[in-house]
C-alpha cells in the first residue's frame, strides 16, 4: 500500500510539473533592460509583472540590469526585445551612416523633469546664476550644448561656468559640503532625495527655459527586427505594461511596495520613504496632458532633434526618426 501511495504521489507530482511547464511553454518570452538600477521611471513594469498582467497577455517577461555597453546596444543586438533609454542619449544611436536597430515605442514619462540641482542659499534661480559656480559634469556634448544655450538665453557667459567630473553619489551632501555649487538631476528622483534630505537646495529645470529642451525621457525602446517580425507581441506587451502604468497612478504607494518587492538588486529595501515619496510624485507624470499612456508628441519629439542639428550635435538630421505611436493599444 505505501508503495502504491508513493508511485501515486509521484506521478501526481509529475503531472504537475508537466503542467507548470507546458504552461510556461505557451507563453512567448521578453527580455526588458532597465536603464539603471530599478527606480520609480520603472514601476510600470514591475506592477504589470506583479499583478500577472504579462501572463495574462502570454507573455513570461524577464526584467534585467544593462550590460556595461548599456541597453540601448543590448536591444538592437536582439539579446532584449525592449529597454529603457532617454531622447538625448539615443540620438548617437541615430547619428550614424547605419543607425542602430531600436525605436521608441512609448514614453514613459511626458515631459522632461530633468534640471540643475543647487544650494538654496546661493539663490541660484535660473541657468545666469551658474556664473562663476562649481558644476560636475557628465562632459556630454549634448549636456554642456543644452547649459550653454540656458545661460546664453538669460544672458549668461558660459565660460564662467567652472566643470569638474561628475563623481557624485548623494547630490545634496555634495552641495551641503560644498563639493559642487550644482549638478544635473532627474526631479523624480534625486530632487525628491534632496526634498526627504533635510538640506535647502534649489532648482531649475531645462522644460521651463525652453520649448525645444522638452524631450522625452526616459523612453521604452524596442528591437526593429523584433516589431517587425511580432508586431501583435509587441502591442501586447505594451498594452500590458501600460496597465502597470495605470496601476501606478491609481495606486501610487501600493505600486511602490510592488516596486521595491520586484527588485532583485535589493537597492530599495532600506529606502521605502524616498520610493514611496517619488512615486506619489512621478506618477501623475506618466500620462500628463498626453491623450494617452505612452503617446510622443511628433512636434515635440521633432522639436529636440531638430534643436540638435542646428547646433551642430548631430551629423544627420534625425528629425521624424526614431519613435513611433504605431505599437501602443490605448487600452
């Protein structure tokens, strides 16, 4: 009897196994590169891998960190069919006489939050006031090109702006100790940081300056063979991914908890406040003034591209390149 209940047991389990597996079979499988480590331009993601939305869409989604080459290089080799980046950073995977393979496929913030972070106490209100201050650069031909135009558009001399390497880890223990007078941030993240901080900062955000410096960033790229070749899977999984999204406006503090529950890098687990903080911020970003989750705004999109030709940045004119709205459901 106890042999014939084990030979039961075991064949029980098999077909379970049998079961779990050709399940996991039926399901086609995406690789996603995140862009950095896990943060809350990502919550989307994960909240649509938590709350099963990929399955349901047939999809077995594999989130992964970038390589050293980076994410955009992963994607139009085909080793991730998706992966996050910026407007700015991929126009050098544009500007080139055989352009890499990627498209943008949906926005996942509307509108740029990024701007420089500095010392409240010095009143620095606006791109003059870096005059004669300490700034720690990425010594990005593009970056030093959008400082250049802010302060030569209020009338400020760029060359009195002094740039050291960007070294900095907590930008506003750098400006309290006077490391750094200012540096580039992303709002949605490090600007909230420097809010939870305790130290007076200021800001200034390149949006507000001008209409051209209002590029999208962060974007979810795609690979062109793969959109060509699976142009449903790809809908599929952006239709699943904006119900992450939706998810997170909705339920912004619960979508953090998901977030820093998905991390496997285990960045987050001691940073609850600040997620959470950023979350409630970034998520009424996601969509915005846009029709709908993911939509670029040609005009706008063009508008960056074009600014990048006049000034010499690009060796081709990538205007109407590189994005497309053809993969979103508006579900």
């Amino acid at each position: 009897m106890k042999k014939l209940l084990a030979l039961l047991l075991a064949l029980c389990l098999a077909g379970m196994i049998s079961a779990v597996s050709a399940e996991t079979e039926q399901l086609t499988k995406i690789v996603f590169c995140l862009d950095w480590t896990p943060n809350t331009n990502h919550t989307g993601v994960y909240a649509a891998q938590a709350l099963g939305y990929y399955k349901e869409a047939g999809l077995d989604v594999e989130i992964v960190q970038p390589p050293e080459n980076g994410a955009v290089l992963m994607c139009a080799a085909g080793q991730a069919q998706f992966a996050v980046d910026a407007q700015d950073t991929m126009a050098a995977s544009l500007d080139l006489d055989e352009p890499l393979g990627v498209t943008a496929v949906a926005a996942l913030l509307q509108h740029n939050t990024s701007g420089i972070l500095t010392r409240a106490e010095d009143g620095i209100t606006s791109a003059k006031g870096l005059e004669d201050r300490v700034y720690a650069t990425w010594d990005s031909p593009i970056e030093l090109a959008m400082l250049r135009y802010c302060m030569e558009k209020e009338g400020g001399d760029f060359s009195k702006l002094r740039l050291i390497p960007n070294n900095v880890t907590d930008e506003p223990a750098a400006l309290a100790a006077h490391q750094i007078d200012a540096v580039w941030i992303f709002y949605g993240w490090s600007g909230i940081n420097a809010e939870l901080s305790g130290v007076a900062c200021g800001y200034w955000d390149f949006a507000s300056v001008s209409s051209e410096l209002d590029y999208y960033t962060p974007v979810l790229l795609a690979n062109n063979d793969f959109l060509a070749q699976n142009p449903e899977t790809a809908r599929a999984f952006l239709s699943a991914t904006e119900k992450g999204y939706r998810y997170a406006v909705e339920h912004p503090e619960e979508a953090a908890d998901l977030l820093i529950a998905g991390d496997s890098t285990g960045s987050l687990s001691d940073s609850r406040d600040l997620v959470v903080t950023s979350q409630k911020w970034i998520s009424e970003r996601y969509i915005a003034d846009a029709p709908d989750w993911g939509v670029f705004d040609a005009d706008r999109w063009n508008a960056f591209y074009t600014w990048l030709s006049s000034n010499g940045l690009t060796v081709h004119d990538l205007t109407g390149r590189g994005f497309s709205n053809d993969y979103l459901t508006g579900e």
